[in-house]
C-alpha cells in the first residue's frame, strides 16, 4: 500500500538567534498529551512506538517545536521527549505581507514554482509571524522563512540532502564486481571490458497491474520511464532504462533487508526516484517531496549502488525522525549513516580486498572525479576524531559518525549492528549531536542484546572521541 508522508513543517529551523533549545527527556507511565501539538507520525520498532508531534500555536506550526512520545512494547511504559519552545512577545497573528507578495518575492529569487506556504510562529526572544514557503527547483526544494510583518528572508535553505558523485547499476558496481580500477565511463559506452560485469536479477515487489517500474518499496518517476508489459526490463548502460532498472532493484533489495533484521516500519512505502533530467554529478534526498535524484554527470550515478543506498540512507532517517539533520552535528550523522549503509549493504555481495576494499564507498562513481587508487567518494574507516577534527561539513564530519558504526559492525557483527543501528534512530531528536545519538546508540545495544553489547558499541563510540 502506498503511504506517502505529509509536510513536515517541524523540520524548518531559523538561523542565529532564532534556534531555541530543546527541552530533556523524561520517563514515566502514560501520561497525558499536551494540549497544542498536532500529531505527525506514528512507527513501530523492535522495541516499541514511536510517536511525533508538531507543536501548535493558536493553530499554527511552531517552527522547530515538537514532542514524541516512546512506548516500550515489553512493559508499556512511556519515555517523552518534549522539544516545545517558548513563544513570547508575538506582536501580531495577522500578516502585514499578503501571500501572493510573499510568493512572488520567493519565485522571483529561486526560479522556482512555490508549491507550499503557510503562516507559522518562529520562536525567540520576541516571536514572530512568518510565512514558510517551500519552493521547487531542479535542484531540489527550497524552504524559505519569510518575516510576514516586513518580508525580510529569515532563512533560506535547500532541502536537498546530497552525495557528491553518481552512480549505480551493477552489483554493486563494475569496479568491485571485476576487481579492476582502471575502467572509466567513456561516455555511457556499453564497452567490451564491463560487459562480464553485468548480473541478471530478480526484481520483485512489482506491481501486477503496471507496466513500469513501481512496486511496494520503490517507485519509477522518472520522465522517460521505460516500460514492459512482460515485465522484461533488458538494458545496458548505454540505455536509460538501465539506470532506472537498478535504481529499484537496489531500493528494494535495502527494504527488503531492513524486513529481514524484523523491522517493519522503517520507510515502509514505495520510494519515489529519478534517474534521468538531472546532469550534474551529484545526487541528493528531497524531504519535502520525499524523493531520490540522480544526477547524469560523470558515471551516471545509478550505476553504482553505493551511491543509491548513501541516498537511501537519507530516506530512512527521514522517516524514522521527522525533520532530522537540520544542524550541522545531526546533518553529519545523516551522511555517516548514508556511507555506513552502502558499506553495509556491500558486505551481503562484494568482496573486501586490498584493490577494492569494502570500506571504500561508490569506487566505481568516483572513477570520474578522483586519480588515487582505489578510488572512493569517501571511506567508513577513517581516523578522524570528535571534536577535534570537526569541519562543519556535513560529508568531511560524517566520517567520524560512519567509522564508529564501521566498528559497532566488525564487534557485534553485521545483523545485530544494524539491528541496533536502525532501532537507535527512532530515539534520536531532530537535531541531535553525536554525543547524544552515540548514548541512545549504547542503551539501545543493552536492551536489544545486554550489557557486552553496549560495552562495546560504547568502546566505538570511544575509540572516535564521541564518548
């Protein structure tokens, strides 16, 4: 069944002075659910419900206000996290700012076609009135703050998630699968030397009554979707229809193992993905839309399935915590999850050798943009530290969250680490930094598997400097 998730206005966090600070945690039994919130999303995990909300005021969203509420499934008792911000001083509820004004202002600037707006509350010292627009463009979305009172640009910032580079169709790419660094992509040419690379696969979870590639977890928009109605998709990379073939095999062999460790609402829908429109090297998630893009630049990012799992990465987390990776810290975390689970999802077909070790991400993607060898868009077994070789950026900071989890794997094994991964993220806050994700990470591994367990996801967590 198709379910597709609403928009998340909690998600929208102002810059500078307009960031407030989240409330704690508190654990007690069933306690009653304040009045102003407006209920976002209820998921299930191994170990309980996860339930968020959106915090109201007079009616309208609080931008960066929200609470949840964890149920354990084997005592019923309820942990809350309250992220409710203060609202004060709000001189007016009626916008001085019309909305088409608004709009316009937006349009003029992106280039783009406002598919949302409304009236929120951003919270600070003195509250203010504002409009929150969120913009399409061919990079993605853009959401704009825009002060309703005078129309100045509060915040402006592009949703899209992205990976630099491109690339999946083969299993898991070329490079591994021959164990050769020196292929290029020669201008999409189907040559003679990658042709053993390619691998027949069963695509399953299609659905019966269409032609195209949609199904229960992955779903074909691109423009030129190919079709079939004996459902035979046989294509080479020369052929657009190739890119889009293992875009949803590669998405839903992801779902389908995240049903296997037992989990059963973690991005349960058909994701929405594109392989075709976009030609620059790089590919990025879109929350607002809840869609994957890939770019065409290079190595068609679509041909290299580390790539789409580092994006279907970001799908996940979406899901589990509505609005997550607005900071840089929670952003970073984003991007080590989206490399740990390529590297992850490699382990089930690739080889780990010293021409193309499994901690080496998309080698085949980054075959256009890098000289060493071998060649990656970044590795999971780096040596950087928190907080000291911190960039504030999001790709060079996620190597420290994505070497910790390359090690809570290698100690606890690749099934209970994910078992343990994924069910920490339900309890992560939108905007969590790597200390707080690493404890929620541990007590989770005691609870799932006891106290050796957490000893050594903690040990990892150690190791990188992150407790």
């Amino acid at each position: 069944m198709m379910r597709r998730r609403g928009y998340r206005w909690l998600a929208a966090m102002t810059a500078g002075t307009l960031i407030a600070t989240m409330a704690g945690t508190s654990a007690h039994a069933a306690p009653a659910v304040p009045d102003g919130l407006r209920q976002l999303q209820v998921r299930e995990s191994l170990t309980g419900t996860h339930t968020w909300y959106q915090q109201l005021y007079h009616g309208l969203p609080v931008l960066g206000g929200w609470y949840a509420t964890h149920t354990d499934s084997a005592t019923g008792a309820v942990t809350v996290q309250d992220g409710r911000l203060d609202v004060r001083g709000l001189a007016t509820e009626t916008p001085a700012v019309a909305p088409d004004h608004a709009r316009a202002s937006v349009t003029g600037r992106t280039g783009g076609q406002v598919a949302r707006s409304e009236l929120v509350i951003v919270p600070g010292a003195t509250a203010k009135l504002a409009w929150l627009l969120a913009t399409r463009t061919g990079r993605g979305t853009v959401r704009t703050v825009l002060d309703a009172g005078t129309g100045a640009t509060l915040q402006e910032k592009n949703l899209a998630r992205e990976a630099t580079g491109s690339g999946t169709v083969f299993d898991p790419n070329p490079v591994v699968r021959l164990q050769n660094e020196s292929l290029t992509d020669r201008d999409d040419a189907d040559y003679p030397a990658l042709r053993a690379a390619y691998r027949e696969v069963t695509l399953t979870h299609l659905d019966a009554h269409k032609t195209t590639l949609q199904g229960d977890f992955a779903n074909n928009i691109s423009a030129d979707a190919v079709r079939s109605p004996r459902r035979v998709y046989d294509y080479n990379r020369s052929q657009a229809g190739f890119e889009q073939v293992m875009g949803y095999h590669s998405i839903t062999s992801a779902q389908e193992y995240i049903r296997q460790l037992g989990f059963r609402d973690v991005n349960n829908e058909p994701q929405d993905y594109q392989t075709t429109g976009f030609t620059d090297d790089n590919s990025f998630y879109d929350p607002d839309v809840d869609g994957i893009t890939f770019g065409t630049g290079g190595v068609d990012d679509a041909e290299d399935n580390e790539v789409i799992w580092h994006e279907y990465g970001h799908a996940i987390q979406d899901d589990q915590i509505p609005g997550f990776g607005e900071e840089i810290e929670a952003g970073s975390i984003g991007e080590g999850f989206g490399d740990y689970w390529a590297f992850t999802m490699s382990q089930a077909t690739s080889p780990d050798t010293k021409r193309t070790p499994l901690a080496c991400i998309a080698d085949w993607d980054s075959t256009s943009y890098t000289d060493d060898q071998p060649h990656c868009l970044r590795r999971v077994d780096g040596t950087k530290m928190y907080p000291a070789d911190l960039e504030g950026e999001v790709h060079a900071d996620g190597e420290i969250w994505s070497r910790a989890l390359f090690d809570i794997n290698g100690a606890l094994g690749r099934t209970k680490a994910n078992r343990v991964i994924l069910e920490a993220q339900f309890r992560f806050d939108p905007n969590t930094t790597m200390p707080a994700a690493a404890k929620a990470t541990v007590n989770t591994a005691r609870v799932l598997y006891g106290n050796a367990a957490a000893d050594k996801v903690r040990a990892a967590f150690h190791a990188r400097g992150i407790l």
